[in-house]
C-alpha cells in the first residue's frame, strides 16, 4: 500500500461550514508499550488502510470553483498525498517518556527527562503548514517514546467535528484489530460519510422557510477570535469532584423545581399516581455555568467595562434529528448555542469569588445559569435543525455560516468512549488520550 487512493471531490455542507478551513483538532493518543518500535507496523499499516478505504482523509479543504454561492468550500485530492509518507510520518525521541510514566523528583539525578505530550507540541505533532488554504484534512505522527508511543492525528474541523473524530480513533482501533479483515467495515463507514453529507445537503433543499426566518447573510455574523488560524493558547487542567459536582446538581435542581413547579415533574407514574421528578439540569450544564461564573469572575476589571458575557455551548446534533445521523458519521453535525448573562448578575458573589456553602443567592445564581444552558440546548431539535439548514442554503455567502463563538465556550467530550476501546493484542488500550493545546 504505497499510493493513495483518489475520489471525487465534494462540497462541504452548511455545518462544515461553521469553522474556518484552516481550525484544528490536535490530539495525542497514548500507548504503553515495553518494545514501542515492534508496534509500528500494525499502527502505521492501520493508519493507511483507513485513508485508503476513506480516501478523503487525504484530500485537502478548498475553494470550490463551480458553486453559485460565494466562498463555499469543497474537499479535493490533493497534490501532494500521493504517497503514503505524507500522511504518516513515524519520528523518534528516545529522551521522553510517555505522561503517565512515574518519574524521579527533581534533583535525584536518576531517570530519563520526562515530559507531557502537551509540554512539547511541536515535537509531537505533524509538520505542515498549519495556517495555509488548501488545508489537509488529516495528517497523523507516530512517536517512539522510550517506553511507549504517541500518535498525535492533526484533524481539520472544517471536515470533522469533536464527536467525529471520537468516531474516527474508534474506526482506527479497529482497523488496528481487525487488520485487513477490517476492510469491508471501512468501505461501510465511507459509504456512510457519503450518504449522509447528500442527505444534509438534500434537507437544505426541502421546503421554504417560516415567515420571519430569513437568509443567513447577516454581515454581523462572523466567527470570533477563538476560531484564528495558528492561534496559541494557554493550557490549565483543572480537576472537579464528581461527588460535588453531583451535590450541585441536586441542589439547582431542588431549586429549580421551586422555581418552575411544572417543568420539574412529569408525567403521573400509572402504578403509583405521583409525578415523578424531572431533572431541569444537567451536571454537564451545572459545571458549564460554574465555568462560565468564574470566568467572568476573573475577567472582571475596572478598566475593561463589560455588561454582558455570553457562553457557547456545541450541541452533538446528529441523535436530534429524525431519524437520527448515523454514529459513525464523521463530518460536522454541530450547532452552537449560547446563553447570555448581564454581568450585574454577580454581584451576589462573595468578593473572593466563590460559591459560598451559606450563600443561597449564589446556588441560586448558577442554578439559573445553568437552567439558562440546558434551555438554549433544549431548542436544538429536528424542526430548527431542517430550518437552520434551509436558512444555509438561501445564504447567497456561506462565508456568513460561521459559528459565532462567545466570549466563553465550554465542549464536552465525554462521550468520548476512547478509553474502552481494543486497538490490538500488540498496541492493546490507551494510557492517555489528551488535547494538545498550543494548536488544538
């Protein structure tokens, strides 16, 4: 398998459009392997069998030349991934252990540097113009670690959304299993990608739009700052207690239920005649509001007045469609919400910032902000979905279709089902899975 295999070049959809041709997806699969180099080969082999069967992995984001709209973008072959070394290059860095790997406290003298994947991005992860248009769609680089290996997949976001490339390291797992037995699955999930990017493409084409809906041709609709090109950015990991989290949870429920007594219940139970209780919030939407407050805790400053700050929140829409999008399909399916807060709103914070345990105008708060969340997720369904894409496709510039991002964006990965899968008796699991973020 030394050439790679050509296809027909095809438009991106509405969706694709919502981020720039140039935004990517960097991320750093871990493996703990006692003899790293014997694993190159089932890797490397694995990685060209998926581009093989899903050739468009190798194309490149570009203009496409016979739209009758302005700046719609298309994937096409591209010229200079004719061959296999292009696509995956295998680098070696004998002094790196992988992240995982316990090493000795400073000043012992004894083990190997170590380093995390994201405290050397630019050694890790493909080499190619970041920033340029025509952009590649994926790129993949394997690194022989010590005592490991590291596959860092740079992955255009144009072409693939957080959720598909979930899908797409499930798709390498098992080409990496199932090694050429593996085919027939590939060929499956390309014919998959096609039929789905036409049925998406088909939905914008049906109907005409609600009275008071109108085209997407807002001049004012252009993506934020968070979607430049080549842009770094600072990289904090910060670890929250599920069992807290939880406790929040229950008590913007409780408060929330005070609140809105008849969107807190549900139907009678038939055995029992009492109305079960309803979740209004989610921990995912608590921890997001959390965020979203302490953010703005931080960037509050006398010098920089602001009166509002918004979050954005990408919604997976592919199970709120009827029917659903199939899981496997990689493209974009992501509408992005957002939730408004008038900064007056914290006052009621405690000075230092924090959520006091007594402080019952603050739970109340995040219990709002939270609600506030889950509403606005609440409106993606398959009637705004079919209007959204309708609206797409009467814009006369799909430049105007990019995501309008929040001064906060807050994405959930965690149905990422990464760590249960099988690559393999030679790689077997992962040991780490992480963003690198200097480019991601």
């Amino acid at each position: 398998m030394n050439e790679i295999h050509q296809f027909e070049p095809y438009t991106l959809t509405s969706f694709d459009h919502s981020f720039p041709p140039a935004f990517y997806h960097f991320v750093a699969l871990s493996f703990a392997i006692q003899k790293p180099q014997d694993a190159i080969p089932t890797l490397k082999s694995a990685i060209l069998r998926v581009v093989d069967q899903l050739p468009f992995l190798t194309g490149e984001v570009g203009p496409c030349p016979d739209a009758t709209k302005k700046n719609v973008m298309q994937v096409q072959p591209s010229p200079t991934t004719t061959h296999e070394t292009s696509i995956v290059q295998v680098k070696e860095h004998p002094q790196f252990v992988l992240s995982s790997t316990p090493t000795p406290e400073k000043g012992t003298g004894a083990g190997q540097h170590h380093a995390r994947c994201v405290d050397l991005p630019g050694a890790i992860v493909p080499e190619f113009d970041y920033s340029s248009i025509p952009a590649p769609v994926f790129r993949a680089q394997i690194n022989i670690l010590a005592d490991g290996i590291v596959l860092c997949l740079a992955i255009n976001h144009m072409v693939i959304d957080g959720t598909g490339t979930g899908a797409l390291i499930d798709v390498l797992a098992t080409a990496c299993r199932g090694g050429e037995g593996s085919v027939d699955y590939l060929r499956r999930c390309d014919a998959i990608q096609k039929s789905t990017r036409r049925y998406l493409q088909d939905l914008g084409t049906q109907g005409r739009l609600p009275d008071g809906v109108h085209s997407g041709n807002d001049p004012t609709d252009v993506a934020g700052d968070i979607f430049e090109p080549g842009k770094s950015y600072a990289n904090h990991t910060l670890v929250f207690s599920d069992t807290q989290i939880k406790a929040l949870k229950a008590r913007c429920n409780a408060i929330l239920a005070e609140m809105f007594p008849a969107a807190s219940t549900g139907p009678a139970n038939t055995e029992t005649t009492v109305r079960d209780q309803r979740s209004l919030v989610s921990s995912n939407d608590v921890l997001t509001a959390l965020l979203w407050m302490s953010i703005n805790q931080v960037k509050l400053k006398p010098t920089q007045p602001r009166e509002e700050s918004f979050v954005s929140v990408p919604v997976n829409t592919r199970t709120r469609f009827s029917p659903s999008l199939p899981d496997n399909y990689l493209g974009n399916a992501v509408l992005v919400t957002e939730s408004k807060l008038a900064l007056s709103e914290l006052q009621c914070l405690n000075d230092d910032g924090h959520l006091g345990e007594t402080s019952t105008q603050s739970i109340r708060l995040l219990s709002l902000l939270a609600h506030r969340v889950r509403s606005s997720i609440t409106t993606v369904d398959d009637e705004s979905l079919r209007v959204s894409l309708r609206r797409a496709h009467h814009a006369s510039d799909w430049e105007t279709l990019l995501a309008r991002p929040g001064d906060v964006v807050v994405s959930s990965l965690r149905l990422w089902n990464s760590f249960s899968l099988d690559f393999g008796p030679i790689l077997g699991g992962l040991a780490a899975l992480e963003l690198v973020p200097k480019f991601a």
